[in-house]
C-alpha cells in the first residue's frame, strides 16, 4: 500500500478526555483486496479495539440507566446511547455508541469519571490512536488509487466513532438484520470486529448478479463510501454492505467513519473527469457535505429505528434514493 506519512501532518482529535498513551507509532498497515471491488480491504493493524473495555461500557449502561440518561444528555439533540431495538422489531437490532470529537468535549468531567472504571479511557484511546495513525496512508491508498487529492478535503478531521453491540437481548432476538444493506455516506470507514462473523459485502458479477459476500469475522475492513465516490467522479466505487446476526450470539464492532469537511461542496475533485454522469447538483457543487449528511442522516436513522421518516416508510431504499439524488 502507497502511504506518505512522513510528509503528513497529522491532526490531533479533540479526544481530550484522555491522551494517547502510546508512545512510537505503530507501522501504517498493509492492504489486501477483500472483494472484487478493489476498493475494498482488509488491513492489518498493529493495534487491536479494546473489546473488554467496548463490553464493559455497554454493560455498565446497560444496568446503569441513570448515568446513560446523563450522557446522553450531553448531546441532546440524539444522544449517544442509542437503544431503539429494545422495543423496535423492525429496525437494526443492534445498539449503539456514538462518540466524536465534539461529543467528548461536551461530555462533563463527573460523567468522564463515572465511566473511566467501565472502559471509557481505553475507548477514546483507542480511537485516537486509530485516527492518527491510520487516516492518512488510508487516505494516500485511496489517492494512489484514483490519482486524487484527498487529504486537501479531508483538512478537519471530520470523524465519527461508533460502537455496535449485535446484542441478543433486542426486541426482536431471532432477527437476523444485525444492519440493513447500506452504502456509508463518507469517504471510508474503518469496521474493527470482535471475531464474531455478520459482516456481509455485495458483490457484483459481470453479468449483474449480486450476492452477499460473508467477511471473517476477524479481519479489519475499510470500506468506502458516497462521498469518495462523488470526489473521484465515480472512479472509487462504494461498499454495499449489511450485519447478519446469529440468534443467541453476541457480536461487537468498533468503527471509524471519515467524511470530507462538513463545507466542502460535494462535486468531483477539480481536475477529475468523471468516469459516469452526475446529476447537476453534483457537477455544480451545490451540496456540501454537512447538507448531504443531512439528506442521508435521515435514512440511516430510520433504519436504525432512531427517527421517524416524513410521510412514512415510502419507497424506502437509502443507496436508490442517493443514486437518485446524485447520478444523472
Ligand atoms: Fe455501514
């Protein structure tokens, strides 16, 4: 993998809860194909997701719901515990916590201290350490790939960290939708897994038949998304993928989602001749990437059972209604 991280100046998340502790950094990671879209990859980092730690957090909110009532009121406007599945059957069955820089920094100290003992400190490093390491040759990888510029876009470090627990004890436990087939929004994404397999990817075949290709449940993936495929005017392809469960067992992620700068206008890269037909809003730039999350947001919270959808359900398909949106 082509990686130029001596020349980049790495950025420092606002994870100020807890400073990373690691002293060298770790080699960048190595690549290797994983489907036939060659975007697609495993890498093999040099550090592993805490996942006692992910564990212990869960648990501790779990059977603690005054002190996820208080993070969660950290952030109001969505929280950071997300636990729809405990009564909704049809959405993801899976729960969620998702952190970021601006979310830990809202976060008062007293709650920092009620969850330093449950996993919180080894979390944020974590993440930290994931960040700083391992965005910019993930980024160079994908400019060697696609002849584009990526890291001038990508300036702010606009990242959003999640833990996933596929968690038996939902309201639907003989599910098998762990997440539904999605394309994520951003640039990449990063999906640490616990050794439990769900993880599917789609694979196309020459002729157009899709299938769901199962990933081991030990590799750690980079998928990419909408918005890498919209700056390099198609030449980067999205990762169609989905979370199958399996009843009974319970399985955790840990991910790292990069998109562009929340102002950057969403069009392909200046100089990048796209490869297919954009729609005019694309080619003119006129959404930018805070307004496409938006757009996009409100899909992904419905099928995470977090959101209700204007007008209902509809013809609900997050991946068709952004083609719409963004192909001519
Ligand atoms: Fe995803």
């Amino acid at each position: 993998m082509a990686t130029n991280v001596d020349t980049y100046q790495p950025i420092t998340l606002p994870l100020d809860a807890v400073k990373p502790t690691t002293q060298a950094s770790p080699p960048p990671p190595t690549t290797s194909p994983l489907s036939s879209n060659s975007t697609t990859v495993t890498i093999n980092p040099s550090i592993k997701a805490p996942f006692n730690a992910i564990r212990s957090l869960f648990d501790h909110l779990y059977t603690n719901p005054d002190t996820a009532k208080e993070l969660n009121a950290t952030y109001p406007r969505r929280g950071i515990l997300k636990t729809a599945a405990t009564h909704n059957t049809t959405s993801d069955q899976k729960f969620t916590i998702d952190i970021s820089g601006p979310r830990c920094a809202l976060m008062p100290e007293a709650i920092r201290i009620a969850l330093a003992p449950h996993g919180l400190p080894e979390v944020l490093e974590f993440f930290n350490t994931v960040s700083t390491t391992y965005i910019p040759p993930v980024l160079s990888h994908l400019n060697s790939l696609s002849g584009l510029d990526l890291h001038s876009v990508h300036r702010d470090y606009n990242v959003n960290l999640r833990l996933a627990d596929y968690n038996p004890l939902t309201a639907s436990p003989d599910s098998l939708n762990g997440c539904g087939a999605h394309t994520d929004y951003g640039t990449f994404t990063i999906i640490f897994q616990d050794g439990t397999p769900g993880l599917e990817l789609e694979e196309i075949s020459p002729c157009g038949k899709k299938t769901w290709a199962p990933v081991p449940g030990d590799a750690t993936v980079i998928l990419t998304g909408w918005c890498a495929v919209i700056l390099s005017g198609g030449r980067i392809k999205a990762a169609r993928h989905r979370v199958r469960r399996m009843p009974g067992v319970r399985r955790l992620s840990a991910i790292l989602f990069l998109a562009p700068d929340l102002d950057v206008p969403l069009a392909p890269l200046e100089g990048v001749e796209p490869v297919r037909a954009f729609s005019e809003l694309v080619m003119e730039g006129e959404m930018k990437v805070g307004e496409f999350k938006e757009v996009m947001g409100k899909r992904w919270r419905y099928r995470e059972g977090n959101e209700e959808m204007e007008g209902g359900r509809g013809q609900f398909d997050q991946d068709a209604e952004i083609e719409r949106l963004i192909y001519a």
